[in-house]
C-alpha cells in the first residue's frame, strides 16, 4: 500500500480540482459574484510580497524544484528507493501546485466576461465586413497619427524609455479606467512588472510575457519588440488583475494603452489593436473583404509601415519552429484545461470585443442623429388637415 499513497494523493487532488471547476462550470453567476475579488486580494498581497525584489521569484523556485528533482533521483538511487513509489509522490507533488494554482486563480476562468464588466455589447463574431473594416481603418489612423508623435533616433526607430520607466508607468491607465470610468474590475496590483528572465529561450519560442499566480509576478520578455512592450505589459498586469481570458487581457491592455496619458503606450495599444482587426480582416477570404484590407493597407504611413516590418522581421528571425510549436501546444493545452475551448485562438478572438468596442464607442456615437423635436405645427409630424 505504502507505494500507492503518492498516486492516490495525486488522485485525491485531482478529484478536487475536477469537482471544484465542475462546480464552477455550472455556478457562473455565484463565481463572478466572489471568486473575483477574492482572487484578486491574494494576487494583490502575494504581488507587494513578491514586488520586494527585481527579478523573478518564480524562476528562481522552478531552478530549485528542479534541483530537488535532481537531487532526490540521486538519492533513489544511492539508498535503492523504488521508482514506482518516487515517481508516484513527484506526480502528488505536481497535482498540488495545479491544485492551488486552480484554487488561487484558475477559477477566473468560469466569472463572466470583461464586457460584462465594462458594459459593453458584443457581437461574437456576427458583425459584417463593413463594420470589421471601419474598426481597422480606425485603428489604422490612430495608429498613424501616433505613430508621427512618438520619440525616434535618427534612423526613424521608435526611441522609447528603459523597460523600468515603462514598468513604473504602466498602472496609469488601469488607474484612469477605475477612477474616472468606474471600472472597479481594473482595481488590481499596479504594482510594476517585471522583466522575464531566460528572454533568449522565450523569444525564440515566440512567447513575450507570462504571468504567473503562484508569486503574483507579471513578467514581459524584454527581447521582444519595443513597440509592443507597453502593450504587453498591460496584458500581463490584466492576468494578475483576475483578466484571465485571454481576449479579455488584449482587449484590457488596449482600453489601459488608450486612456494612458504617454503617447508610448497609446500608439502600443492602437498599434497591436490594428494587427489585430487587420489580420482577422485579411483571414475573411472574399473579395470584399480582400478589397477593403487593400484599401486599409494603401492608407498605413511610412512610419507605421516601417514598425510593422521591423515587428514582422523579429519574429521570423528570432522564432525557432520547433520551439515555438512546443510552447504553442503547451500553452494551447493549459488554456484548454484551464476552461477556455478556444485555446491559444483566444488572443485572436480579441478582434470581436475591439469591433464590438468600436461600433459602440466611436461608430454609434459619430452616427447619431440628433433627436428631431416635436413640433406640433410641423406638417411632417402632425397631420394638420384635420
């Protein structure tokens, strides 16, 4: 029996963990109502805690699990353990941290949607092409403009502050949206993030940030294009805000990036914002979809054009295929698990929540006719002929 109790620990917390998501599956309405806040206050706490210190903390303790992984089968070896028994605790062992990863964080997953929160319509994919190539003609030209406003070297590249100055100031935005559009979802750790240790192994597996609730570290690869830094670090601060899904991190790293105060970051959101919708536009495969992103595309400025280039050269340079495909499918899986169908295609769903953003926010707005007054001695409103 003695060889048995690690597997069935590993059963045990498993059980838990399945009976917990299960449970919340089927309760949305009761998770949205608290698990947030909840979670939320531990990933405050555990970010202040772990905020103490540059680098991060949970790099260090996967060196050390690895170590004791080492260290351990060295022992089974010398004092002759059996393996069956060894193997069967490092499974429990693992089963653990998922088990407090899940109880920590992972239940995010099944509150409701981001748009909920910020009152917003969406239409899931239903809207028409029209309406997706007004969006990426908006974000195009707002790209555009920002991209003439933002500090340059003399060879045009985008000059911006050291990773730190832009750490510091990320939390802004988040600030801006609970503060001033009582948005109280944004009311997380501003505390700032932290650059990803390893960055080269990261870079080449295409991953440019990772959060992580065990810690409550927020960490963005520093490798990755300047450009999109500020964007991803609004990304990554979402996650440790509770933003679990990834469509909803995008979607709140652009609100934060647009309502920033540094053209930095607003041109980070506006820009990824443009990739984004133009890239869905593009994958629409009609003609009239494939004239519109023609149309869209003639109207990108030099300057945009150029930092598109350099973003697209990066990751064809910098990507390993097999590296990438690996932490793709490791990624894909976790996700998945974790309650989201839609996998790594998640981040692209961004593209819905955007369009929907824009028909309601800048679209409608704009539209609107003014509200005609009655007039009873208007023949075009009252029939005066009795």
């Amino acid at each position: 029996m003695k060889y048995w109790r690690g597997y069935l620990t590993a059963a045990i917390l498993a059980a838990v963990t399945w009976a917990l998501s299960e449970f919340c599956k089927t309760h949305t309405v009761l998770v949205d109502m608290i698990y947030p806040y909840f979670s939320r206050l531990i990933q405050t706490t555990l970010a202040d805690w772990s905020g103490s210190v540059s680098f991060c903390l949970w790099q260090v303790l996967v060196v050390l699990l690895g170590v004791i992984v080492i260290a351990s089968v060295v022992l089974m070896i010398i004092f002759k353990w059996n393996f069956f028994q060894w193997l069967g605790w490092v499974l429990a062992g693992g089963t653990l941290l998922f088990t407090l990863h899940t109880g920590m964080y992972g239940l995010n997953n099944y509150a409701g949607p981001l748009a909920d929160d910020i009152r917003l319509s969406v239409a899931d994919g239903s809207y028409s092409v029209t309406e997706l190539s007004n969006a990426t003609t908006y974000f195009r030209d707002k790209a555009n403009e920002l991209s003439l406003q933002i500090p340059r070297d003399s060879d045009g590249k985008p000059d911006y502050p050291t990773f730190r100055e832009m750490a510091e100031a990320a939390g802004e935005g988040y600030q801006t949206l609970t503060y001033e559009y009582s948005f109280p979802v944004f009311a997380g750790s501003t505390v700032p993030v932290k650059e990803l240790g390893w960055a080269d192994m990261y870079t080449s597996m295409g991953i440019a940030g990772i959060t992580m609730p065990i810690t409550g570290e927020a960490a963005v690869n520093p490798n990755i294009p300047v450009v999109s830094i500020p964007f991803t670090m609004c990304h990554e601060m979402a996650h440790r805000m509770c933003i679990s899904m990834e469509r909803d991190a995008n979607l709140a790293a652009f609100l934060s990036c647009r309502v920033h105060s540094d053209p930095v970051f607003q041109y980070s959101g506006y820009f990824m914002a443009f990739r984004y919708c133009y890239n869905a536009l593009i994958s629409v495969g009609t003609t009239a979809a494939d004239n519109a992103a023609s149309n869209i595309y003639a109207g990108i400025n030099d300057t945009l054009m150029s930092d598109l280039n350099d973003y697209k050269a990066f990751y064809a340079a910098n990507m390993d295929d097999n590296a990438s495909d690996l932490a793709n499918s490791v990624n894909d899986t976790y996700i998945k698990v974790s309650g989201d169908e839609s996998g790594t295609k998640s981040y692209s769903e961004v593209c819905d929540l955007l369009v929907s953003w824009h028909i309601q926010e800048i679209y409608l707005p704009e539209h609107q006719e003014e509200e005609e007054q009655f007039d009873p001695l208007d023949k075009n409103q009252v029939d005066l002929g009795g």
